[in-house]
C-alpha cells in the first residue's frame, strides 16, 4: 500500500473529529467565553499567568504531552504486531480516547481553580482517593524525571553536535519571555528572532560539537539537566519555561512538516507486514498493544499536563479545545508519522529487526527512516534533525514534569514553598538518577502511564455526573482503559513473577489494587448514572 493513501485517510478523519466532534465535545463541557478563567482571576505572576496569545500556550502544552512516547511506542509496536493494529489504534484512540482525556481534564481543572487532577478527585470521589492518586502520580512523576534526565544525558554524549541547540534554547527562551511580557513586543516579530537564533544554534552545533573530557559526560550532564530543571520549575512561567517550550514545539512542528513533505515528494510503498502476530514475546495484541504506544494515542501523563502548568496559564475558556484536543491530534499526527517513515524507509522486517537490535533500538529506527525520506532537501542533518527533535521532546517534559512535581508535593503535604518542595523533587529524582534504580522500576511505567489516564477518566466522568452532563463518551473510554490497563498488569505480574523480580511483582500488585480502589470509591457514582 502506498503511504499517500494512508495519509489522505488519517488527515480527512482528523480533521472530520475536530470540525465535527469537536463541537458535540464543547457543548457538552459548556465552554462559555466571558467566564473568567483561573490565570485570569488568581494571577500570582509566578505560576497562574494568563498566556499573551493562545498559539504560545499551545506550543508549551504539545511540546510538553509529546515526549519521546508517540515516537518510540508506535515504532516498537508495529515492530511486534504490524503497522496496521498500530495505526488503527494511534487513529481511533487519539479521536476517542486521548483528545477527550486531556481536554476534559484542561476543563475540569480550569473549573476547579486550576488544581491538579488528582486533586480535584478528593472533591469528586473521596480524599482516600485523593491521597492514593496524588501519591502514585507523584511518585510516577519522580520516575520520568529520572529517566528522562538519564535519557536525555546519554544522548549529549552520543550527539554532542545537539548540546548548543538544546541548551543554548534557555537563554534564548528568558529572551523571548522578557520581550513578550515584559517589554510588549510583536509576538511574530519575537518568534522570528527566536527561531533565527535557533537556527543559529544549530549550526553553531554542528560545526562545535560540545563533548565533556574532565569527568564522566553522562553524570555531568545530569548534573546540569537537574539544575536547569529546579530554575524551571521555581522562576515565573513565562520567563523560561513557557517560551523555551513555545520556541522548541517549533522543532517539533518543522519535523512534523519535514517528514510528512518527505513522503509527499517520494510516495514510498509500505514494505513491512500489516499484521505480525496477535501473540509476541511482548504479549498479546491486548492489553500490550495499547499499553506500549500509549502516549500516541492517549497517555494519563497528558492529564498532568493539562491540570498542571496549562491550566494555569489558559486567558480564556474558547482556546481550551484548541489546545486540549487539538494538540492531541497533532500528537496523533506524529505518532502516524513514525509509524509511517518506519514502515517505508525499512526494506524489510528483518531489515528493522536488525537496526532495533544493535543499531540504537527505536531512536535509530526513527533516525535512519526518518533520514531515508528526508535526505533530499535535508542532506547531511537528516538523521542528526530527527534525534534532536526527540531531545527536545525529552527536555520539555523534563522541565514540565519537574514543575507539576513541585504543584502535587504542595497538594499533598501543603507546602508553600516552592524552592523546598522543588529541591525535594529534584534530588529524589536525582537520587533514582545516579545510583541507575530507575533501571529496576522502568518495566512497569507503561502500564502505569496508562492506569493514570483510566483513573483521570474516572475524575472526568464524575465531574460530568456532578454537572448534570452527558458522560457516556467519557465512561466508554474509562472502562476501556481501565480494563487494558488491569490486563497488562496481570500479564505483567506473571511475566515479574516467574523472573522472580519480587520489587516489580510488589508495585504490580499495588497498581492493581490502586485501580480496583479508586472503581470501588466512585461506585456511588456509576450506580447514580446507571439510575439516571
């Protein structure tokens, strides 16, 4: 099949769900334009500030839900079971599943003074609920920290031609903010610098590569990564954290454009298999299929970020959709494309296999197709562009989710300071970071990521129960996930069990009960609906 044809169908129906369902999905959550949202009412110059324009918090929202997640799951999973389940899952999930679930719960926290969602669940279920969900969240979120700080360090080591762009974005980033807020200056005209010094960067990059010869590359990295992230977390959020996101979503957008017009322009065939197998030595088709592409096409880490730092920056209630369900679909859009460029820029399975295997895992599957479609007009940078735009995606979440730790430790233990609650955030991830424990507790992330986004789920349709609203297309999903959820820890348990890995069976079975506790304590409200 020829990859056009694919992306003519996945653009008509991606566009069909946000011009069509899209309107049934704001009538329901009642966006209303003159209510005064929290950035507005509550501002504190720190963490609740109004964005000056719409397309800026966009850029921070997408750049901080996209990860590495809608890159790397797809290619491993249509490396297992076929470009096809993998698509279709991508395709379906986005529309019905992730779009809903992060702009339901943009919505619900926008309502609720822009609390967190694991919060707002102590108001709507119960405040044992609250407690467990801001507990696992919290500890789910000293995890990514962690791993992507590792991640992210390894790979200045290996590319040390991406350390000036990456890094050199942050001064640039305060630039950009301290022209935007402070001295008022035209956005595009901002932007435009902006990016000419990214440019800039990145051949500056190129021709001086950065390497660290005076003590381990990696751990000085981490050193600096961990730094970057407690000034993130702790300065105005329109300083540095907003803008570098805004400015490094534009590197995100460009690949999206780059690897899309690559196809365009060499209408590749797909030549690896539609279907593999339902049964792999990573599981079944369900529950692992969903759990492993996870955030391409719902992730409950999108949750965190909209009822994290968005919600606090949101001026006005009509942009919510835009930003909520619309950087989802471009997220799906990018999780096509992976998808896309793996499956035509690999000649075979085995082909693939065989760069999966020893030749950088699915970064390098991503690099080498993404390389192959785009080395006509991109030439000598292909395969460099695609891995600092998976850095990129790396160092915003890094950032955000050090921020967001910040706001769920103040929730939890209703602290205020936010230069303590933000130390103890970074040197607890510091702490898993060094001393490589992440290693042991990374297996059961995705299947976590995923019981976050059914548990999310569950707050959206209680908010919706409370509100008198419809919630069927909120509930359908939250069965759904919970569901696979719960199959892919159960999978998981067996598989932990005969490794006799007795640390991952324990958090296993916690994750379990922590899902069958959270059903059980909105019972009430899923009798009310079925009396209703």
């Amino acid at each position: 099949m020829n990859a056009l044809t694919i992306i003519f169908i996945v653009f008509f129906l991606f566009l069909s769900a946000y011009l069509f369902y899209g309107k049934y999905l704001k009538r329901n959550f009642d966006i209303d334009p003159q209510r005064p949202t929290p950035a507005c009412v509550k501002k504190d110059g720190v963490d609740l500030v109004a964005s000056r324009h719409w397309t800026i918090l966009f850029g921070h929202h997408f750049a901080s839900i996209a990860g590495a997640g809608p890159i790397l799951g797809p290619i491993i999973a249509l490396s297992l079971w076929g470009w096809g389940p993998s698509l279709l899952w991508i395709v379906l999930g986005s529309i019905l599943w992730g779009g809903v679930h992060d702009f339901g719960a943009l919505i619900v926290s926008v309502r609720n003074d822009a609390r967190s969602i694991a919060d707002i669940s102590g108001d709507l279920i119960s405040k044992r609920t609250k407690i467990f969900f801001s507990s696992f969240v919290f500890l789910a979120l000293i995890l990514v920290i962690a791993v992507f700080a590792v991640l992210s360090a390894e790979t200045f080591v290996v590319q040390p031609e991406i350390v000036f762009p990456s890094l050199g974005l942050i001064p640039l980033a305060i630039l950009v903010g301290f022209a935007l807020y402070r001295l008022r200056l035209n956005q595009f005209f901002v932007t435009l610098l902006g990016l000419i010094g990214l440019v800039f960067f990145l051949f500056l990059g190129n021709i001086f590569p950065l390497k660290i010869y005076f003590m381990e590359g990696k751990n000085f990295w981490m050193v600096i990564l961990f730094l970057y992230c407690y000034f993130a977390s702790i300065l105005p959020v329109n300083l540095l954290l907003q803008p570098r996101d805004y400015l490094s979503s534009f590197l995100l957008f460009f690949g999206l454009i780059f690897g899309y017009l690559g196809i365009f322009i060499s209408s590749p065939k797909i030549n690896l298999p539609f279907f593999i197998a339902y049964n792999t030595k990573s599981g079944y088709l369900w529950p692992m299929l969903f759990v492993t592409i996870a955030c391409g096409a719902i992730s409950g880490f999108h949750s965190l970020i909209s009822s994290g730092t968005t919600s606090k920056q949101l001026s006005n209630e009509k942009d919510a959709f835009k930003i909520g369900y619309g950087a989802m679909l471009t997220e799906g859009l990018l999780a096509v494309m992976a998808v896309l460029v793996v499956a035509t820029g690999f000649s075979s399975q085995k082909d693939l296999n065989n760069v999966l295997a020893n030749y950088g895992g699915p970064i390098g599957a991503f690099g080498k197709g993404f390389g192959k479609l785009t080395g006509s007009f991109l030439f000598g940078y292909r395969e460099g562009f695609a891995i600092l735009i998976l850095n990129a995606f790396i160092l915003t979440t890094l950032d955000t989710a050090t921020r967001i730790g910040r706001y769920l430790f103040s929730e939890l233990f209703r602290i205020k300071n936010r230069y303590l609650s933000t130390l103890i955030v970074i040197l607890l991830s510091a702490l898993l970071s060094f001393t490589g424990k992440w290693e042991k507790l990374w297996p059961i992330f995705g299947a976590s990521n995923q019981l976050v986004a059914g548990l999310s789920l569950i707050v959206i349709f209680s908010w919706l129960i409370l509100a008198k609203k419809k919630s069927y297309f909120v509930l359908l999903p939250a069965i759904f996930m919970l569901f696979t959820t719960l199959g892919a820890l159960f999978f998981q348990f067996k598989k932990f069990f005969v490794e006799k890995n007795f640390l991952l069976v324990s958090i296993d079975f916690i994750l379990i009960l922590l899902a069958l506790f959270v059903v059980w304590e909105a019972r009430k409200l899923f009798l009310k609906k079925g009396n209703g």
